[in-house]
C-alpha cells in the first residue's frame, strides 16, 4: 500500500503539536488527542536552539517564535559568585542555521496550537487500548470511543501510555541530579543570554525569555526526593541562595510556590521506537538529560523527518527509515546530555580549570554535529 490514508497523533506538547503540523503540511490525513482538558505547557520555559528554530522555520512558525522569545547571542559559564569562566558566541558558531531563543513554555506552546490548528483533536481524551493486525490500528479511547487508523504516533512523553500499550514499560533511568524551574517577571542586571553559574554539586542557569520575563533553572546532585508544593520556593530559596550575581535577585523576584517546578533528571533508551503500526517520537521514545537543551528540538526535528519519510513512501518502510535516520543523532545527544550532566556536577575547582582551558571549544563540539539538517 502506499502512504497512510488516517493517522492519530496522542500527546498534544511539543511533540505532538509539531508531529501534528508536519504531518499535515506534507498533505497526510492526521486528527489529535490529548489526555489533558487543556493544551499542555508543563514546565516554565525552555532554551530552542537553532537546529529547533530551524525546524520551525520550515514549518512556518518561526516568525511566530521570534515575535514571542529573546534571542540569545552568547552562552556563558560562571563560577558561583558569578566571574566568568568561558563564553561561546552562539550567533556565530550556528550562523545561517537560525539564532538560539529563550521562550516560556505558554507562549511556545501557543505557537504550536496554533500550527497544527487545521488538524481535527479531541481535548480531555486518552488512548485506553491499542489492538493491531500488521495493517492498521483499531484505537480505544477512554471516553468509549473507538476508531481505526493506518498509524498512531505516540507523542505522550517519557512516561507514555501508548508505548506501555505497545512497546512496553521501560523505567526511566536517573541522572542523580534534582532540577527545579520557574520563571521571573524581571530581567536582572548584567543577564543579556544564557548564563551559568556552577556551585559545588550543584547549578544554576538564568535565560532571557520573551515578555521581559527570566527562565531560572536550578539543579543539585541528590537523589530523587519530594519537594511538596508549600514552602518550595523558600526552600528554593535556601538551597540556592549562596549562589551570586545575579542569581539572588533572580530568586528574590520568583512570585510563588506554584510557580516553581521540580523533578529528577531522567532519560530513556529504546531498542526500538516502533513496533507494528505505532511509532514513539519525542520523550516517548528518547527522553534526554536537559544538559543541552535539546529535548524540544529532537521532538521537533523528529516531526519533521516522521512526516518527510511517510510522504516518502509505505508505512512499514517510512517507519524503518524514520528510525535510521534519526536513531544517529538523538544518540549523540543522550551520550552528549549525560556527559555533561556529569561533568556540572564535579568538583569545583577541578571542573571550573577544564572550563576556562576548553569550555568554548568543548561547548562546539557538543553541538557541532547539529548544524547539518536532520
């Protein structure tokens, strides 16, 4: 047979919205679901370099994008009272691939509602069950419904129920490291791009985003533990509050409780990212330490790689192909993330000699192998 004739997309983030967009736009007959009533903008805000930007570009969003976010020309790394350690101009090492941008999570995620809006979905309603023959998917839904399909792409994240379905239950691994992350309604002084200041086992990164607000993401090595709610934000407070420049006046700036999100750094390896008729893209399939910052570019890129290889082509050998090609550079990414997740965390002055010696040129050969189109 040749190309899909009806394909479902579960998950309505990054990955989905983006799977929903490409698909469409290379002419696929594609509907979505989300389990959620509402469009998802888990987190706070997210760093999208320029391979991500570029991705957009070519859906037709960037525009969009860059009217909502902050473009970061450099990446700086600090000790934690804030002197420089090293610098990369990342204007000039992405060049014609497209600038880095800051950007909160709702207004990202606006652009993306906004791109997949001539696709049919279904707010509020989750994949329950998926039966498969070799040629086609029947879908249950928990709201009783059922419908057939020629595909179903699982964008539903890292914990994914379609691949539990499918593929089965992988436990994520653990990086050892607990994240939190919040944005603030100020610009502090002397935060022009991406800033990191590294403390002793632990870090904190400050990104310009659009609306003149800040992205503070924070990150020690612990094991994985529970940060209720009430008080997090003194407790954020505290746990980082022997960091300088300009980080206390960041988190004197941070409004709420609510306004912080935690969690441990975890990510996810498959042997395989499809089975049958279902394909995993993004966190479902691949989930990456958020070192580098390339969760939401990966997801994107593989939007853009699923739908050029099925227009391509049968489904069988579109999926085969979607997996080749993408299975090379989302690894590199996952051995890249983890590196770095250990190296943040080293002791101080030990890592922050090797930064000042090869910090810049260490940074471009982390990224290097991303300028080139997906």
């Amino acid at each position: 047979m040749g190309g899909p004739r009806r394909i479902l997309v579960a998950g309505g983030g990054i990955a989905g919205l983006s799977a929903a967009a490409a698909l469409h736009r290379a002419g696929l007959p594609v509907e979505l679901v989300e389990r959620r009533p509402a469009w998802p903008a888990e987190g706070a805000a997210i760093t999208m370099h320029a391979n991500g930007v570029r991705v957009l570009d070519d859906l037709g969003l960037g525009a969009a994008l860059r009217r909502v976010s902050a473009v970061l020309p450099t990446w700086t790394f600090c000790d934690d009272r804030g002197e420089p350690l090293c610098t990369t101009d990342l204007a000039g090492f992405w060049g014609d691939v497209g600038p880095c941008l800051g950007v909160s999570r709702v207004r990202l995620q606006q652009v993306l509602v906004a791109g997949a809006a001539p696709v049919p979905h279904r707010l509020g309603v989750a994949v329950a069950g998926i039966d498969q023959d070799g040629t086609g998917v029947r879908a249950r839904f928990d709201d009783g419904s059922t419908a057939e399909y020629d595909l179903v792409v699982a964008a539903d994240g890292i914990r994914s129920t379609v691949r539990a379905l499918t593929v089965g239950t992988p436990v994520p691994a653990g990086a050892g490291t607990m994240t939190w992350r919040t944005l603030a309604p100020i610009r502090p002084a002397g935060v022009g791009s991406l800033t990191m200041l590294m403390g002793d086992g632990c870090f904190v990164g400050l990104v310009p985003v659009g609306d003149g607000q800040t992205y503070g993401f924070a990150g020690m090595r612990s094991d994985r533990l529970d940060d209720p709610v009430p008080g997090r934000l003194t407790r954020l407070r505290h746990r980082f509050g022997h960091f300088g420049g300009p980080v206390p006046e960041f988190l004197a700036a941070v409004r709420c409780d609510e306004d912080v999100h935690s969690g441990p750094v975890e990510w996810l390896e498959l042997d395989r990212w499809h089975t049958g008729r279902v394909v995993l893209v993004g966190d479902a399939a691949h989930a990456a330490p958020p070192h580098m910052g390339e969760g939401g570019s990966m997801a994107l890129e593989d939007a853009v790689v699923l739908a050029e290889s099925l227009a391509a082509g049968p489904v069988d050998a579109a999926l085969e192909e979607f997996e080749k090609r993408r299975r090379p550079r989302v690894e590199w990414v996952q051995q890249q993330s983890r590196i770095a997740a250990r190296a943040w965390v080293l002791p101080p002055a030990e890592r922050n000699q090797v930064l000042r010696e090869r910090g810049d040129q260490m940074l471009r050969d982390r990224y290097r192998f991303l300028a080139a189109a997906p």
